[in-house]
C-alpha cells in the first residue's frame, strides 16, 4: 500500500489578477502528479505582510495528499510558481505572481536550507490560520498547539474572506 502524507499548503498571490492566480494554482495542484487536492479554503483578502506600498493580497490554504517526500513536493510547488510568472527577488515579502508555501507536512519538523517545517510564519500569520482553521478546525500542529487556540490568539488584521 502506498503512504499518503498530509500536507498543508498556503497560496497567495497580489499580481496579475491575484483571484486568478490563485485560482489556476489550485486547479494545477489537483492535476499533479503524485498530489490529490482533498479540499481548500475560500479565498481571502489581507493587507500586505511585508511593504506596505504594495498591493492586497489573495490568499487561501489548500489541502494535500502525496506520495512525494518533502524537498520533491517544493520542487514541485516552486515550478508552479515560476509557471505563473513568479520572479524571485531581493525584496523580502514584495509582490508576486504566487506564492506557495508548505506549511505543515504531516507532523514532519524539518529545518534545512531550503525548507522548515512547520513554516515559520503559521504561528502568527492571520491570512494562514484563517484559512487553515476553516480546512481543518481540530488540527493539532507538531508543538502539541492547537490551530484554534492559534487562531483566537490572532487578530484578523485587515482579513476578509471573499465570497464567490
């Protein structure tokens, strides 16, 4: 029998008609090979987490069951990126086509150059946990910290979930 791991995944997105690329990475993401889209999050719109003369982003959280081990799954998500136009930069936290972030990946905790598991930012992001708590209420992260308490300990900070 084949193992099938968890994944979480945060998208966003604030270029180039962010709703559409978010839109096309999860309809690309139920196409992967390897990689069944189980569910995702509505969309949400949130100020910028970085500079702030950018504009709102589009974000969303999907989940993900794979065959593919941690560092094949980001080449993959990173391939995505660089389809949709995605332009790596100087600029931490600056604007961009797409972004997918691998937020949890079973309980896997992973630090290593090009991945850390659970993604830094899951803590205390709001335009993560929202998301993320609307997939999954009662998930219970690696710490033993559970993603409702996370959650109320947040603040929406600008937050809107978009209705379709």
């Amino acid at each position: 029998m084949i193992s099938r791991n968890i994944v979480y995944v945060g998208l966003g997105s604030n270029l180039d008609n962010p709703i559409y690329q978010v839109e096309l990475a999860l309809r690309t993401l139920d196409i992967l090979s390897a990689v069944y889209l189980k569910t995702h999050s509505a969309l949400y719109r949130s100020p910028p987490f970085g500079p702030q003369d950018q504009p709102d982003y589009v974000n969303a959280v999907a989940v993900l069951l794979t065959e593919l081990p941690p560092l094949a799954l980001l080449d993959e998500l990173q391939a995505i990126e660089n389809k949709q136009g995605r332009v790596r930069n100087a600029q931490r936290w600056g604007p961009r086509t797409l972004d997918l972030d691998m937020l949890l990946y079973d309980n896997k905790q992973l630090q290593s150059p090009r991945l850390t598991l659970p993604h830094p930012g899951l803590y205390e992001r709001a335009f993560v946990l929202y998301p993320l708590y609307e997939c999954v209420p009662d998930l219970v992260l690696p710490d033993g910290e559970r993603i409702y308490d996370l959650k109320q300990r947040c603040f929406s900070k600008g937050l809107c979930r978009l209705d379709s």
